[in-house]
C-alpha cells in the first residue's frame, strides 16, 4: 500500500492505482470489531443484532471482552463460546466470570468452525473489519479460525471498489 495523491508525477499520476489480487490469497486477520451488548450475565453476552441468527453458529469461538462496568479486571479475557441461540444472540459462554455483562458492555468475537466457508458478512464502514451485524454479505469468505489465537483466516471473495466476484 502507498499514497497516491493523483498528481504528483511517476507512480502517483492519473487517476487510477494498480491493485493486484489472487483469488487465492488468504489473509489473517484478528477481529476488532465491536459487539456492544444489549444484556448479559455471568456466563451470557447478549447482542440482539448479531448475525446471522442461526442456533449454534459461533459455537466453538470465542469473545474478547473489551469493556465491562461492572469489572474492570474482565478487560482482555477471552472466553470460549459453548453456544448460541440465534433468537436474541444469545451467546453461552463455556465459563462463568466473577462479574456480569450487561448492555452497553463491548466484546470482539472470533467465530467458532461453523462459519468457515460462510459468505455472510461484509466490511465494516471503514473496511477494517469484519461486520458480525450485516446479513448476507459477499465481499469475504472466512476459510479457518483459530479461537485459542483469536485469529480469522479470509480470502477476498469480491473486490471492495466493484460489485461483481473477481475472476477465478
């Protein structure tokens, strides 16, 4: 990646930049988009617009908490997710914390194995991340994950200035 003001001369000139992509190319990628609960518990984080609403989706996965009022100390922790009701976004998770989740506490999550080879998200509104809130996305599909890691391997599936699958 470089800058490209469009007018300086050499590289920089005109109005287009080369972008090269292989179909094949898989990235990591470690999630740092925001969930902010709608409620939660000991060993619940409840967000009500988390997609897709499919039972048991994220199972295997697993939060970041990145916030929590009621501990500070929560800051950080990962946890496993054991399962997830779809209805609601209900996320059980595999241990109970010394604190509770409630709304407006923030968590970043890593899905479990059912969403690999998925299609259904997009990019957030900067492209940075992975928007666990939209519902049948196209631009990427997750190809493995790495919960212990909080890692997400992807390949892009359409190129993000157009609207049409890159050539296979």
């Amino acid at each position: 990646m470089e800058a490209h003001d469009g007018s300086t001369a050499g590289r920089q000139s005109g109005l287009k930049i080369k972008v090269y992509t292989s179909p094949s190319a898989v990235f990591s990628y470690v999630p740092k988009f925001t969930l902010t609960a709608t409620g939660g518990s000991t060993s619940t984080f409840v967000d009500s617009t988390l997609l897709p609403a499919t039972d048991n989706y994220f199972n295997g996965g697993a939060i970041q908490i990145v916030t929590c009022a009621a501990d500070s100390d929560l800051i950080g922790k990962r946890v496993s997710i054991s399962d997830f009701t779809g209805s609601g976004g209900t996320i059980t998770l595999a241990e109970t914390l010394t604190a509770a989740l409630a709304a407006s506490d923030t968590a970043y999550l890593c899905p479990g194995p059912l969403a690999m080879t998925a299609y259904s998200w997009d990019l957030s509104a900067d492209s940075m991340d992975i928007d666990w809130t939209t519902s049948g996305g196209e631009a990427l599909q997750i190809v493995d994950v790495d919960p212990d890691t909080f890692t997400i391997f992807v390949k892009f599936r359409l190129h993000q200035f157009g609207n049409g699958p890159i050539g296979l």
